[in-house]
C-alpha cells in the first residue's frame, strides 16, 4: 500500500531527473557553440518514461536478478541517457550544428517543465503532510 502512495512521486522524480539532464546538455551546447565539428547532444526523456509507465505493456515477474526481464522496463530501470544529435544539418562551415537561438528556447521551455514538476511534487508533499498532521488530532 505505501509503494503505491508514493508512486507519483518516482515518476515526477524521473521527469525532474530528465529535465535535469536536458538542462545539462543544453549548457553544453552552448558552451560549445564555437566548437569545430561539435555536434549538439539532446535528452528525449519522455519517450522513456511513456514506455515506463505503459500499462498495456506485459512484464514478467522476477524472482531472481539473473532471469532474463519479460515485457517493458520498470520505472525504476528507466534509463534517460544524453545522445548527440546528427539529424540536423551544420549550419555553418566548421561543422556545428548548435543554433544558440533554438538552444535559449529549449533552456526556456525546459526550465518551464521544470519548475511545474518541482512545484506538483512538493504539492505532493504539502498533501502528505497534511495527511499525517492531520492523523495525530
């Protein structure tokens, strides 16, 4: 029953994980922006915690570490990973491919999903707290 009470909080804790890491790559991006041959790095977190949270997903039950895992990968083994990324073109001659502008919009729009997790996750808590104050009248 508790794992279940605080199985929101995992997967809030996951995306903050993510937005994390993307922040990370793109300060790394724009660090690089006047790197020869730099390639911009990118965190797609969200495709990985969708498969995550799958319920239609079939997984086998495990009873040992070494048994092969059956079906989707569990919250807890979701891997957010930062790969770089060759699809787009180079936009300029020394082979970088970082548009400072795209950048600052990303940094922007994943500051927003950032702030919006922490605050939903800390309403969490406000609520459980109220739950065990509230307990003790």
């Amino acid at each position: 029953m508790v794992g279940g009470l605080f199985n929101n909080t995992r997967i809030l804790e996951k995306a903050i994980d993510g937005t994390v890491m993307r922040n990370e790559a793109i300060t790394q991006n724009i660090a690089n922006i006047d790197t020869p041959n730099y390639k911009r790095k990118t965190v797609a977190f969200e495709k990985v915690l969708s498969d995550a949270l799958d319920s239609s997903n079939f997984r086998g039950f495990r009873t040992d570490k070494k048994h092969i895992p059956i079906g989707g990968t569990e919250l807890n083994n979701a891997n957010i990973t930062i790969t770089e990324d060759n699809t787009t073109l180079e936009m300029r001659l020394d082979g970088n491919n970082v548009d400072i502008d795209a950048e600052m919009a990303l940094m922007a729009k994943n500051n927003i999903i950032y702030n919006a997790l922490v605050q939903k996750l800390s309403g969490q808590f406000r609520t459980l707290k109220s739950v065990i104050s509230e307990g003790r009248k």
